[in-house]
C-alpha cells in the first residue's frame, strides 16, 4: 500500500459528485482517476470532471486548479502558497 500524498484517510462518495461549473476555476486535491472521470475534492464537495475533456490527466494526489476553455479543461498545479498558505 502507498502513501495518498495529500489526500486525506476517510471515505468519499464518490457517486454524490457533482459536474463542473465550467464558468468557473476548481481548486482542489485530485482524488481519483478512471477510465471516464476525474474527481477533485474542491472544498467539502466533489466535483466529477470528464477525461475526455483533458489533454493531460492531473495526477492522484496533486493539488490541481482547473479551469475550462472553450470546453477543454485545463489542469495546473497549485503553487506551495497555496496550499500551504501564506507564511510569515
């Protein structure tokens, strides 16, 4: 068994998951990755993005914003600031 990186132990239901707004930026951890779906815990909820729609999978475990263009969706990695918030 392998460490999850960032992503939390517990059970995520995965089949509550809700579509993108695709008018909007998703920041999140990438929770898990199938043939069809990208889930991505963005706040308390989970947002199920389509493959299909990626030029390049987010990995599991990666802190990814995602955003959409002209229907692709476009994956970066949050930077340490972010996801660490800001030190002092």
């Amino acid at each position: 068994m392998e460490k999850a990186g960032p992503v939390k132990p517990g059970i995520y239901n995965l089949y509550l998951a809700s579509p993108p707004d695709k008018t909007k930026t998703h920041d999140g951890v990438i929770l898990h990755v199938d043939r069809d779906s990208v889930f991505q815990q963005v706040g308390k909820n989970v947002v199920k993005h389509d493959r299909v729609d990626f030029a390049k999978t987010p990995s599991i475990g990666s802190h990814s914003s995602i955003t959409y263009d002209q229907g692709k969706a476009i994956a970066s990695t949050a930077s340490h600031a972010l996801i660490r918030g800001v030190l002092r």
